[in-house]
C-alpha cells in the first residue's frame, strides 16, 4: 500500500469499481485479499487535499517485522523501535541488545511510538529484560471488591539494567505499549518522552450464550507497578514534546523511505523539508547529558 502510495488517513470509497458504502468490513477485505502477484484497484478519499484518488496495488504476502530499525545513534546511543507485540517480538529485541551492546552500546532509545500494543505476554517479556528478576510488571484488578486477579513480575535469564534509557511515546502507543511504558517508568528505569499515551488497559472476557451468541465482558483492568490505571488515563511522559499531526506524518515518510529504500509518486509531492523528529532528538540529546554527567562523576570518583 505504501508503494502503491496509499497514506495515512485515506478512505478507501471503492475497490475494483465496486463503491464501500454499504459492504462491511470482512466483505471489502475479501474483496482486497487475492493471490501474491495479482492487482487490485483502490479508489481512496484523501482529506488534504480532499480529492479522490485510485492506486493499484499489488498484492502479496507481507511479513510484518515487529522490531525494526535497529541502529546506533551518535554518541553509542542504540536505537530500537517495536511496532507490536507477538510472540517473536521477546526474542526479537535480544537479538538486537547483543547486536548494539557488542557495538558497544553505553544508552538506549526504545521507541513505541504508534504501537497499538498486542500480546500481554509479550509485554511483560519485552519489560523484564529492562528490570530487575522479581520486581511487578503490571497487575489486574477487577471491579470493587474483586482484589487482583493476576500479577505478573520480571524473570528470565537477561536483565539489562546499567545502561540509561529513553522510551519514546505518543497518542498512538497503546495497551501492551503502556504496560512497558509503565512498568520503566515507576521503577524510574527509563525516561519518557513525547506526548500522552492512548488509555486502553482493560482486560475482556468472552461469554457464549444458549444462542450461539456471545458477550465480550471488560471484566477488569491494568495496573502499573505503583497502582497507576492505565484505562482512559494513559501514562504521562516525564518529558513532554509535542508534534503536529502534519510534522508526524513527515517524519513517517521520511522513515519508510530510509526502511524501504525506494519512494512513490505521491512522496515525490509531499516536501519533506523540516521533516525533523523533535521527540527523537530530544530524546538523544538528553541521554548525552546524563552520559556526560556520569563521566564527570566518575573522573571526580577517580581524583579522590
């Protein structure tokens, strides 16, 4: 989609011809879904400017990595940025702590921002190699009266906690993303920064009823280590940077075509000038302080 220049906030209005109206969602993605290789058109209302647009796109399998753009930084600051959380993500991220620490990796930079969370699982594995073994993740509580129902605390065999760390986050790192978020927070392991994060910690039973129907109950909801809930509050960055809907959509740009390596058309229209990640940034140039500021401590420690 992205190659064929499909962009963020499009409404898709037909496929092949056939309006969207009155199709529900499972129809109109059947009617996408075809063999790898194949096309299909798309007819696309685009907001700003408002104008219809129609793109084809050529179907095919698509792996979606949930770890990605792993890198060092200047000033041996390791960057990784987590899309969702599944089941390979755990495994994922080692990789890529062995790969930045054999670098020589002195700060990191764990970016979730835009992540719409996933598998509880996953985020207490991802949290817990930040994290002492023993110490509380995140807790369920259900309604008044009902106590915790489930506590989940860091274990594993990897626990990176020397270095310092940055988590960044937006309005778009949700659930499993807030349950990291969270958990590094209170225990003061990392900094936040960026923008408030979604609100979504709630936890969901299904309920099948005598008629084959069922009932999707919230039957309670997630904590942080420090009793913070996470529903309809979100978590709050220590250090609050916002950006405009329209600069965040630059910065994407320019990061899917740094990842893809190629650009579209429609990239070729948008100007990409001060297409600058400011909660990045920020997020380098206060690591640099704290490293610096050890360094001084550390040869003062020496002089003495």
């Amino acid at each position: 989609a992205y190659r064929a220049g499909i962009m963020h906030n499009d409404r898709i209005v037909a496929i092949d011809g056939e309006s969207t109206e009155n199709i529900n969602l499972q129809d109109a993605v059947k009617k996408m879904r075809g063999e790898p290789g194949t096309k299909v058109k798309i007819k696309v209302l685009r907001p700003k400017p408002q104008e219809i647009k129609e793109v084809e796109i050529v179907r095919a399998v698509i792996k979606v990595e949930s770890v990605k753009g792993v890198s060092m930084l200047p000033g041996k600051i390791g960057y990784i940025r987590i899309t969702q959380f599944n089941e390979p993500t755990a495994e994922a991220l080692q990789k890529a702590l062995e790969k930045l620490m054999g670098q020589e990796m002195q700060a990191l930079i764990l970016d979730l921002r835009n992540n719409p969370g996933g598998l509880l699982s996953s985020a207490v594995e991802v949290s817990q190699k930040f994290l002492k073994g023993g110490e509380k993740i995140v807790s369920t509580k259900g309604r008044a009266g009902t106590g915790v129902q489930a506590q989940y605390a860091s274990k594993g065999r990897y626990h990176y906690t020397e270095f310092p760390m940055i988590v960044l986050v937006n309005g778009g790192s949700a659930s499993a993303s807030e349950i990291v978020a969270g958990a590094l927070q209170d225990y003061k392991r990392a900094i936040l920064v960026g923008e408030k994060t979604f609100g979504k910690g709630s936890v969901q039973s299904v309920m099948p009823l005598d008629d084959g129907s069922a009932i999707r109950l919230t039957t309670a909801k997630y904590y942080t280590p420090r009793e913070r809930m996470i529903h309809e509050k979100g978590i709050d960055p220590d250090i609050f940077i916002p950006m405009s809907p329209e600069q965040w959509q630059k910065v994407l740009i320019k990061r899917s075509r740094d990842e893809i390596g190629e650009f579209n058309a429609e990239d070729d229209k948008v100007d990409l000038t001060g297409a600058v990640d400011f909660q990045l940034e920020r997020a380098v140039d206060v690591l640099k302080g704290i490293m610096s500021f050890k360094d001084h401590a550390r040869a003062a420690s020496t002089a003495k």
